[in-house]
C-alpha cells in the first residue's frame, strides 16, 4: 500500500506545474478479458516530476473500459459472469440489427457492459507515488475482443 | 478521430494555468432522451486557453447522467431498453412511497439509473483538442424528463 | 445550491496553484450502508485556499464505493435492495470458493457491488464553493461493513 496521509491537510504552493501524456498498448486475446496496468500507470507517475496531483486514464475505445478493482483470477472470472448475465449478448439488440445499424460486429453487449463499468478512472498522486489501497489494482476490460487497445494516461499536478 | 499521441511521454513545463468553466443546457423532449454534446464540449476546449490539460463534466441533476459511448440512434434505443430492463419502473421503491418519502415524482427509477451511468466524466486535451477515439462521443442521459437540465464543463491546464 | 455560474464563459489565469489532500475516516456498522459525506467534503474545499479547481475522490478499498446521489433514507434503501438484486451475495461467486481464491471474507458480491457505483468521483469548486445541484449529496457506500473506512480528498485548483 502506498502512503496515503503522507500531506494528509498540507497546502502546496507548488514549484512548477507538471502535465505528461503516454498511451499505454493491451494486446488482448480473448473477446472479453481483464489486464492489470496498474504497474504501467505507476512507472508513468514515478518518471514524471509530479509530486502531487491527479492521473486521468481514458479508454480510448467504446468497448474497452478502466476501473478498479482486486487483481484475481476468480474475481475477474466473477465480473465476466456478472457482466455476461446482466446483459444478455443474444438478445435481439437494435445496433445489431442490420435494418438499423451499419455496424457489422454485433457487438451491442460489448458498448453496454463497457458503459457499465466506465471508461474515465481519475487517481491521485501523493508524495510522488500512486495512492492505492490495499488490493486496488488498476484494471481495463476488454469487451470486444481481441484486439490492441490503448488507454491514456495523463498526469496532471506540481513537482 | 484526435490526435491522442502527440505528446506522448512528454513533460509540459507550463506557461501559464488555464481554468474555464461553462454551464451547458440541454432541454429535453421525452421522460428518457440520449443527447450528444460533444461539439459544444469540443468548442469550449478550444475557446479556452488551454493546450494540455483535463476537461471535468459534471451533471447538475441527481436524475440526469453523463458518459461516453457510440453516437448512434440504434444503440441509444438498446441503452434505454438495457435501463429500463436493470431497473423496474414500476417495482414498490421506497422512494416513490409517501409514507417513507416526500418525492412526488416517483422518480425512484430515474435516480437508480442515472447512478448506474454516472454523473461525472473527466476527459483529456492535448494539442488544444479534446482527446476522443474513433467512435466516442459525449452523452448525457435524461432520465426524469421532460425538463431543461445542466451540465458544468470545467476546463483545467495549461496554455 | 451552490453558485455555479459564477465565473460561467471566464477563462482564469491563475495566482497560485493549489493542492491539497485530506483522508476522511468512514465508521460504518452494518454490511450494506450508505454514509453522506458532503459537509465534510465542503468543509475541506473551504479550508483550502481553492477559488476554482477539482475535488478527486478516491475510495481506498475495493469495496468501499464513491458516487453522487440524493441523501433520502427511503432511497437509500432503494439502491441497497437494487445492489442486491443485481448482484446475487449467495450465487457460487469463485472469489468465494477456497478451491480458486484465498480470500475467506466470502466476499464477491460486494466488489461487484462497488464495482457498478465506482471507486472515483471527480467534483468543481467555483468561487471556493463545492459545485452541487439542488439535491446533489456525496454519498460512500460500505458494500462489507462494518469497518473502517478511508476516502481520499484531493483538491487542485487555484486560489
């Protein structure tokens, strides 16, 4: 765990102010599958300036999404179920429906469960680390795989 | 589609910090309405200032939500179908019972949808435009209308 | 309500960058609780030095969740009875089977839980005021109480 009350009631007036951009590439496999980046998105703040600020991350995809939960086996295999369940990839969805949509990958469960979980993750930044907790991990879902997908990583604060 | 590598693994020493904020309104037609802002979003980033930075949406409404998916006339129908199936109108919610509430809009169904998409959506500038994917667009989401509804854009970066 | 057409169209370049982090401490008693949090959010927006900028909130744990919603016992009730209709706590979860997962809190249910309301939440502030809609509230929701829980508050914005 990263120490989250390291300025717990600080103000900074800071030295500079900090923005750096990367896109991070997830090659999937599967047509739906879970990738840790949390320790992609940690060397990106560690080798920007930033000592306090924010991380936006943002899919770059509609059936791709970032959020955050535990990094196991069996849960990830739990939010594929859960997800599978609460919308049903068969149903007779109007997007992919050809008399109404010209998108030609049947993939209205893919936007939906994507939808579901977000695609806009914001994270904070202290003491030039990371704040997680203990078992938070940074997570993308692959909905409509597989395919190479990229998330953006932003840091936005002061050095 | 934006440019989103342009200032890949690059650290911004700033000129100066931009903030800007602007109240969009949307007025609505029906009880559930899809609306894409995207090209207003897109003219307030490029009204201001600011070259690198992130953009905050904020919905104004506790019935109104905010999100990104595909801008297309037969997914927004399979989205409101996808709403009204998670969450029943018509079930016994509390909230729409006057002995435990003072809500006559029995409105219960709006607010628990509008909490599954979200009221908050934080996105990216970079090279003075709003960092978007192939298909993504800007939605909010009516969910108690019709009503005239706000949503708060908040620009902050750098010039 | 606060004002939030403030400095609605104004661009602001900046005195001072401010940043500053604060930890709220939730106590919660039972499994499923929802707890408002937004006086002591608007209490530590105030005490900054921020005139204009962003609140990030951040849950520290995995099933803890962070999101917006009206403050109203009656619907608070509501979206526990929704959590626990979506997410079925007694379905064979394989986070909850010792064959696929260490994990003995038999748990799945409330990190899909947290999952569907989000572990972020990113607000404004305009004139030094928290920005809220009419019944706007900041709400945490414990999903495997009771414990102690942790919600970091960072604010970057300036004065």
């Amino acid at each position: 765990m990263n120490a989250t009350d390291a300025i717990r009631g600080t103000t900074s007036a800071a030295g500079g102010i900090v923005v750096r951009s990367e896109t991070l590439t997830v090659q999937t496999d599967q047509r739906i599958e879970l990738t840790d980046v949390t320790d992609r998105v940690i060397t990106i703040v560690r080798d920007s300036a930033a000592r306090e600020g924010i991380v936006s991350l943002w899919s770059m995809h509609t059936t791709f999404a970032v959020f955050m939960n535990e990094s196991q086996k069996a849960l990830h295999a739990d939010i594929k179920r859960l997800l599978e369940t609460m919308v049903d990839r068969d149903a007779d969805w109007m997007h992919n429906d050809p008399d109404h949509s010209d998108c030609d990958r049947l993939n209205a469960d893919a936007h939906l469960r994507a939808m579901l979980l977000g695609h806009s993750l914001t994270l904070q930044i202290s003491g030039g680390e990371l704040v997680l907790g203990q078992w938070q991990r940074v997570l993308v879902a692959e909905l409509d795989g597989p395919r190479s997908r990229s998330l953006r990583v932003q840091i936005l604060g002061v050095s």
